[in-house]
C-alpha cells in the first residue's frame, strides 16, 4: 500500500479546494474507460463519447498519448498538476503545455513503467495534451459546471461536518476505496505498493470531483503541495439515479416531490440545493411542509442538519414509483416509470 507521513502541521495546513482542471481530467479518464457507474455517467458518456472517439481517431498521436498518459497503476504526472487556489482551467491548462517536452517523456515512460512508443518521440506532447483538455472542458465539462460546481462544493461541507465529528481521521478513512488513516501519523493513500513518504510539515489539498475516480499529486520541492483527488459522495453525483414520478409531481408539486425522492439517504439542506439547483429558501419551505406532514424528519450531524425519509415518506414514494398513487387525466408518466413498466 501506499501511504504518507504527515504530522500535525501537516493536518493543520490541509483543506478541501475545487478545481475545474481536476474535473476535466477526472471526465477525460471516464471518457477513456467509457464505465460510467451510475445513470449520470451512462448519460453523460451517451452524449459526448462518440464526439471524443472522433477526435481521438483523427488524431492517432493523441490518442497513443491518452493511452501513455493514463497508464495502468500510474498516471504520468505533468498531466495532474497539483490545484492552486482560484486556479481557473485556462490557467491549470497553461500549465500543462508550458511543461518540458523531455520531462513530458520521462513522466510517459513512468506511466508506461518501459521505453517510449516511437510515435510518442516528439517536443508537441505537451500542447497535444493541453489542446485535448481544453476540448474536454469546452465541450463535455463547462456546460454542466455550475451544477457540478455546487455538487463539490455540498461535497466538502458534509465532509466538514464529519470532521466535526470524528476528526481528520473520520474525514481521511472515508474518502475514496484504499484511503485510511493507520495511526502513528501515517494516512494510506491507495492500494499501491509504492515506497513511503514524508509530508511532514507539507500542505494537504484535499479535491471532489463528480466522475468515480481519483489519484494523488504533488509538487516538490518548491511549494511542498500535495494533492488527494477523490470522487464526491455519490447520492449527490448522481442526479439520475431517483427519477421523480409524475403522480408524486401532481400531489406535492414537482421541486418538492424531487426534494422528498432524494432524501432515501440523509441530505442537508446546502446538499439538497445542490443537487436540485433550488434556492436555500425554496429548499428549506419544502422541508418544513414535508416534516410538517410526518414524511421527512431531521437530526442533526455537528452544525448541519441531515434530512431523510420517514417511514411514510418511504412507503408514499414507493408507492408513486409502483403506479400505487392514482393519475388524473391530464397527468403523463415520466420517461423512466415508463420504461419500468415495460
């Protein structure tokens, strides 16, 4: 396993930052792998695949560069540059391509553990792989990125509120698969058997992203930076994973029946706006009718207060995703309950 040495400075220092490089790179290794893991995803892939494999066909160098680049147990580095604080994608980017082409292939031949593909013996790597970046956040990635935006953002405030809880070490064990903090200042980083290292007295970023991926950076010795990128919590990544039923829209109104079928697992208030792109306001109000009605009830977790389904909250929502609740005339199914129902 791989793990770090931290110490208290270390942790005094560390903070959660969102980084819109980080988003696009985390979005291009899900075009790579196209294994989208939940309907988000699955959407997402359908709309903007065959427009990335496309590219990727007219360009075999950059394809053969993706392929490097990405590796199997270790990305080449000048691809993930560590964030900066306020760091815009235009300007990560900039970073990218300003990279040294002889360093651009010594990180490649790290990726690939063994020699360089004749096809990849070139100074344009750099440029090459900023230009196809900078397609990925124009065209799959900046359209979506208010909403992915607040989605990272409602990411780091429930991880803060576990942090008031139970401490870094609650926030660290629970950040991605592989990540656990061992004790004697020691926080394992992932499942690889690399050689440890020591952060002591470094600066820990700690970076959401949407896709169902992550990966560790850092630069050295001059900023002392290192970063752990993550996937955010997935009931807020997926925004199709709980279709609202049109018979529960008809009897509660749209926005507060979708606020009732996302809270099959806890969701705070700053979550749940979100997610939906409500306002605070427009959220709260919802949840008061809802727990005035017995169909939501909440606690609370530190300074958040988590909101979930009742019991018959649950057994209303079943009822309407099951054809349960009765549908006026005028009343259309949505596409979803449809399909389930064949």
């Amino acid at each position: 396993m791989g793990w770090w040495q931290v110490d208290a400075d270390t942790l005094a220092r560390s903070r959660f930052l969102v980084s819109p490089y980080a988003e696009t790179f985390a979005s291009l290794r899900l075009l790579h792998t196209a294994s989208g893991r939940h309907p988000g995803e699955q959407a997402w892939l359908r709309a903007h695949l065959p427009g990335y494999r496309a590219r990727l066909a007219a360009d075999p160098v950059t394809a053969l560069l993706v392929r490097a680049g990405l590796g199997r147990d270790w990305i080449a580095d000048f691809l993930t540059p560590t964030p900066l604080d306020g760091e815009d994608f235009a300007r990560a980017a900039a970073r990218v391509r300003a990279t040294d082409p002889a360093a651009a292939r010594a990180h490649l031949r790290m990726s690939l553990g063994g020699p360089l593909p004749a096809g990849l013996d070139r100074d344009d790597l750099p440029q090459r792989a900023a230009a196809l970046l900078t397609h990925v956040w124009t065209e799959a990635v900046r359209p979506y990125w208010s909403r992915r935006r607040r989605v990272l953002e409602a990411d780091v405030v429930a991880r803060t509120a576990r942090m008031s809880q139970g401490g870094w070490a609650a926030v660290l064990d629970a950040l991605r698969p592989g990540t656990r903090w061992l004790g004697a200042n020691r926080f394992q980083v992932n499942l690889h058997e690399y050689p440890p290292r020591d952060i002591s007295g470094a600066e820990l970023l700690l970076v959401p992203v949407t896709p169902r991926t992550g990966w560790v950076s850092w630069e050295e010795p001059e900023r002392q930076r290192y970063a752990l990128v993550y996937p955010c919590a997935g009931p807020l990544a997926d925004e199709h994973a709980r279709p609202v039923p049109a018979s529960l829209g008809a009897l509660l109104g749209r926005a507060r029946a979708t606020v009732l079928v996302l809270l099959d697992s806890p969701l705070s208030t700053t979550q749940l706006t979100a997610v939906t792109g409500q306002g605070l306001g427009s959220v709260g109000r919802h949840l008061r009718v809802l727990r005035d009605a017995g169909l939501v009830d909440g606690r609370r977790a530190g300074r958040s207060v988590l909101y979930a389904r009742t019991a018959a909250g649950d057994v209303l929502v079943r009822a309407a995703a099951g054809g349960g609740l009765v549908r006026g005339a005028g009343d259309v199914p949505d596409q979803a309950a449809a399909s389930r129902r064949g």
